[in-house]
C-alpha cells in the first residue's frame, strides 16, 4: 500500500498585532454591535428604574461577558480547536475522531444538530436587530426619522446580500480599522458618562445580582432574557477563530473588545441613571445632539460588519453540517483562490435575504425584535457547552474540578434560557419555529442518509470477490474512473458494466472519497488490486474544497501508481447514484420518509460536488429503498 498526504494551503502568516486588528472585523462584530440593545432590552421589563435595578442589571451583563465569554470560550472552548478551527461543529468532528460509544456518538450528533440549527435561526436575526438598532439612532435626532428607519434598513440589508457573490476575501484588513474606531468610540463615550457619575462603577460588584433578585425577583429573571443579548456573539467568536488563530484572538478581546464593552455598558448605566429612564435605545443616550448622525453613520457601518461575518458562518456552517452528512450538500462558490475557507452559498444567501428583511418588515423596530432574540443564542451556547464535556468526557480529560465549573456555567445558560421561553408568545416562536423546521430537516437527513448507507453495503459485493472477473475482463484503450463510497465495496456502475458489457478499460480506478474529522487538508492511499486496477482512497476535510482531479493527480504522481497523470487527461467517469424511494416496512414514517426524499432531490449532484467534467462523466443510477 501507499500513502500520501497533502495538507491544505495554509495562510501566509501574518504578523500578531496585524492579526489582532483584522480579529476585530470579523470574529467580533456581533458581540461588539451588542451594546446598540442589549442592556435596553434587559432594562426593559423593569417597571421603573432605580439604582438597585440599574446596578443589578449592568452587574449580570458584565458578569455573563466574563464568566461565558472570557472564562468559558477564550479561556477553554478555544484551547479545543480543530487543526485550528473552532464552532460547534469542529467538536463535533473531534468527538467522532475519539472513537466514543455508538450512544456518546449519536447523543453528539443530535446536540449538534440542535445547536446548528438554533446557530442558523440565530444568523436571521442578528442582521436584522443590528442593522435596525443602529438606523434608528436617527430619531434621537429628529422623531419625524422614525418613518424612514424601516425602509433605510432595509436598503442596507438588500445591498448587504446582493454582494455577498462577490466573496469577502481580505474582509479583516478593510473592517479592522473600522470596528477598532468602533470599539473607540464605546470607550469614550463611556468613559465621559463614567466620568459624570463615578458611583455607577459599583456595579462591577456582583453583590448588586443578589440585591435584584432580592429586591425584584421578577423582573431579575424576565432581565435575563435581554442580557443574554450582550453575549450572543460568543459562537461567533469561536467559529471565526480560524481565520486568525487562537493568540491573536484572544489579544483582541482581552485588550481591546473586553475593556470596551465594560467601559460601554457601565457608561451606559450611568446615562440611565441621570436621565432617569432607559426608553427605546439608552446606547445614544451616551451620545451628545452635535455628534448623533457621525455616529449613526459608524454604527450602522458597524453593524454591517457585524452581519457579514454571521452571513460568512452561516455559510460556513451550512457547508460543514453539509460535509459532516447533517443535511444536504449544496452548491457552494468558492470566492477566492489564496483564503480557503470564504464560501459563497446561492441558495443559504437568498433565504437568509428573504428571512432578514421579513423580519424588519414584520417587527419594525429593534425592541420589538429583541423579543425574538435569545431563545436560539442560548440553545447553541448550551449546545457546545454540552459538546465540550462529551469531548472530555470522550478524551479522559474531564477532571472533577472541570466538570464542576463547566456544568455550573452550563447551569447560568440553561437560566437565559428559562427567562427567554418568556418571550415564545411575543416574538421567540419565530426563531423557535425556524430552530424546530431546522431540527426536523437535518435529523431526517442524518437517519436517512444511515439507513442508504446500510442499504448500500448490503447491495454492493466486496472489491475482493471480484479479483477474478476484473483480472480475466477484456480491455479496451482508455482510462475509466468509478466513483465508490468505500475502498473495500465495489460501486454498483463497476458490477453493472462487467455484468452487462464484460469488458474494462486499460485503466480502471476505483476512487472511494471521504470526509475527515480535520477542516482541511487531503489525504490520498492507493493500492492494485489487480494489474491495471488501482483503488485510490481520498479523504477531504470537511471545510477543503472537494475537487476529484487533486486527489488523483496526488496518486498518479506515486512511482507505483498503475497509471500516469497523462492518463487522466481524457479520463471517463463514472458515478453511482442512488435515489431513494418509500418502503412500507421501513423504520422511518411515512411523512419523514417523504421529506427525505425531497431533500435527496435537493442534494448537490456527484458532478458538480466532486466537479467532474461533465461531459466525461457518465452516471448509472440504481433505487434503494429507506
């Protein structure tokens, strides 16, 4: 046997201060826009507003950035990267690669399927309240604004997903800058509101938290459901880190992104308290009349960054969970040569298009739509949470005093949770709805795609059994590539053509193709199975460009190949595809059988994912019942 591997092209490095920068454009944008609603919306369900109420507030916000954002995803989460990915789902592939139980394995899958799922609903809402937040910041200058806040945001929002086709490539050097003034700014106008009042600096104590739920136990709890908005860019910040690395991140959010925010919410506690209300939006209390639309404008330029990179992790995720088999393969643009992993996905960028305007369109403001917001942010934060002890749980590495920190913040996500089930009437069944439409998708694909599988392996032979008939087959001049799903079971169009036609050509590879539990990289085993049959093995990871011609050109360079990269030149090839169809004895029910089918109809076809050449490429179907 021969082996080969042939890791992805890895960025160019670049320098730590520069990364750092670049980090602030696109691993936090969502987390650092939160200032824009967050403590307005956990201020809101408070009849009036007193000291202990402001201060215990600010003290949860404050307290929930540390604790589940500096302590659990920079300080843990990120020590846990994927062959330097991080998200959900890399732990997922991590967890596979442990070689759990067959009930650890499937209990991870369906928790990542729930998180992923929740993460898309999420990714509708997020460009929605951000942008709409920051727009409305117009009508602290003039109310007769309101008006045109809806059909502004809106305009950004279209310009925002018409450009997305044209890729994000070198998106950190261009909004860096940006979110650097932007993290200023907060800075700064905390820093003069905290100047005016100096007392608010008490509510970095965590006594405050205990005084609320004391004084308010109610509305302590209702106010979880708004300060869990301070934190929603923490999945963000861990899905992104591969774009920088785990140093550069972290240096950005302890020097920069933490500092800032602290700064911004104590600042405004301390504009609330002098105003004596927090009304619709207390962020532009902060800002004086004069310096209003100069910061209306940055604001929004903001929250675009913002939503582009939850755009770019939606499609990154959707092509992951896609790779891992958790739903059906799309079309996917690959938008630039030199960064692997910016993607462009149609199909992902027009339903989140339609789902994020629908949503201005339907709430009209953001605190209205911040009664849509948290049910999803806190199912995929418990999600990963839950992933990471199975992780190390699965490793060996979960030690008693691990286990106890780690469950009692999973024990402070399952309380938002609890206060955003609050909101289902008002506006959280919306991305509940989508979470549950998701959950039901991706677990009919993932059960269906497992029983093909097994009917698959019982209706191919092993490639072993037909040493003989493909030794003795007649040849012709040519060389015919069979795709197969396994190096060890011969794909139903090889037994079709020896069955039907008897005769092979000169060269024949069987090219069995998989996705690893690494993000990238392509790993390539070969082997002759008899003279002028080679098996070639190819594993993709599953975030790596999945092109045929790489894999073979990476096994015709072997010295021992049986065949030449000339060879492949005119290569003919040939795919197996399965349709399935209903079976009235089948474990799944009918309407889920149904649904699987439709979304095999959806699934990206073997030519256009392996990107064959279509006019070489010749497919044989067959139908497997589910």
């Amino acid at each position: 046997m021969t082996a080969t591997r042939r890791a992805g092209q890895a960025p160019p490095a670049t320098p730590t201060g520069a990364a750092a920068i670049g980090a602030l454009g696109v691993v936090f944008g969502d987390i650092g826009t939160s200032p824009l609603y967050a403590l307005s919306a956990a201020l809101a369900p408070a009849g009036s507003i007193d000291s202990t109420t402001v201060y215990g507030v600010t003290s949860m916000v404050v307290w929930s950035i540390t604790l589940v954002v500096t302590v659990l995803y920079v300080g843990v989460l990120m020590r846990f990267d994927n062959d330097g990915e991080g998200g959900l789902l890399a732990l997922l592939a991590q967890l596979r690669r442990a070689h759990p139980t067959a009930t650890v394995r499937t209990l991870a899958t369906v928790v990542a399927i729930l998180g992923a799922a929740m993460f898309l609903g999420d990714s509708m809402i997020t460009p929605a309240i951000s942008v709409l937040s920051a727009v409305e910041g117009l009508t602290t200058f003039d109310p007769d604004l309101g008006a045109v806040v809806v059909p502004i945001t809106v305009a950004i929002l279209v310009g925002l997903f018409v450009v997305q086709r044209f890729g994000a490539a070198r998106i950190g050097r261009v909004f860096g800058p940006i979110m650097l003034a932007w993290f200023g700014l907060l800075a700064v106008l905390g820093f003069v509101a905290i100047a005016g009042r100096p007392d608010v600096l008490v509510a970095l104590s965590p006594h405050w938290i205990v005084l609320l739920v004391a004084e308010h136990p109610w509305t302590a709890f209702l106010a979880l459901g708004g300060v869990v908005l301070a934190i929603t860019g923490a999945e963000a910040l861990f899905a992104d880190m591969g774009h920088f690395g785990r140093r550069p991140v972290t240096i950005a959010w302890l020097a920069i992104v933490f500092p800032c925010l602290l700064v911004a919410y104590v600042g405004q506690a301390a504009a609330v308290l002098t105003a004596g209300a927090a009304g619709p939006n207390s962020f532009f209390l902060l800002v004086p009349g004069w310096a209003t639309v100069p910061v209306v404008i940055l604001a929004t330029v903001a929250t675009v960054i913002a939503s582009q990179a939850v755009i770019s992790g939606a499609f990154s995720a959707v092509h992951q969970a896609g790779r891992l088999d958790l739903i059906p393969t799309v079309r996917v643009v690959h938008t630039s040569a030199s960064h692997r992993g910016q993607l462009y996905l149609p199909a992902v960028n027009l339903l989140l298009a339609v789902a994020v305007i629908g949503l201005v369109v339907g709430f009209q403001s953001s605190s209205a739509l911040a009664s849509a917001y948290g049910i999803a942010v806190t199912v995929t934060l418990s999600s990963t949470t839950t992933l990471l002890l199975l992780l190390l749980r699965a490793r060996g590495r979960l030690s008693a005093l691990r286990a106890i920190g780690i469950v009692a913040i999973l024990g402070v996500l399952l309380a938002f949770l609890a206060a955003n089930l609050t909101k289902v009437v008002t506006g959280g069944w919306v991305p509940l709805g989508v979470g549950v439409l998701l959950v039901v998708t991706m677990w009919t694909w993932w059960r269906g795609s497992r029983r093909m599988a097994i009917a698959r392996r019982a209706d191919e032979p092993l490639l072993a059994g037909l040493v003989d008939h493909l030794a003795a087959a007649p040849r012709v001049p040519g060389t015919t590539v069979y795709l197969a799903r396994s190096s060890d079971t011969a794909p139903v169009a090889l037994t079709t053509i020896l069955e039907r036609y008897r005769v092979l050509s000169e060269h024949v590879i069987v090219l069995a193709m998989r996705t690893t539990t690494s993000p990238f990289g392509v790993e390539v085993e070969s082997r002759p199975l008899v003279p002028g049959v080679t098996v070639v093995e190819a594993g993709f990871g599953y975030r790596q460009r999945v092109r045929v011609s790489d894999a073979l050109a990476i096994a015709a360079a072997r010295t021992d190949a049986g065949f030449a990269p000339e060879q492949l030149e005119d290569a003919t090839y040939v795919v197996s595809s399965d349709s399935p169809v209903a079976d009235a004895d089948s474990a799944l029910p009918r309407w889920q059988q149904r649904l699987f089918i439709a979304l095999e109809r959806v699934h990206g076809s073997a030519v256009d994912l392996a990107q064959l050449p279509a006019a070489r490429t010749v497919i044989v179907g067959r139908e497997l019942r589910v």
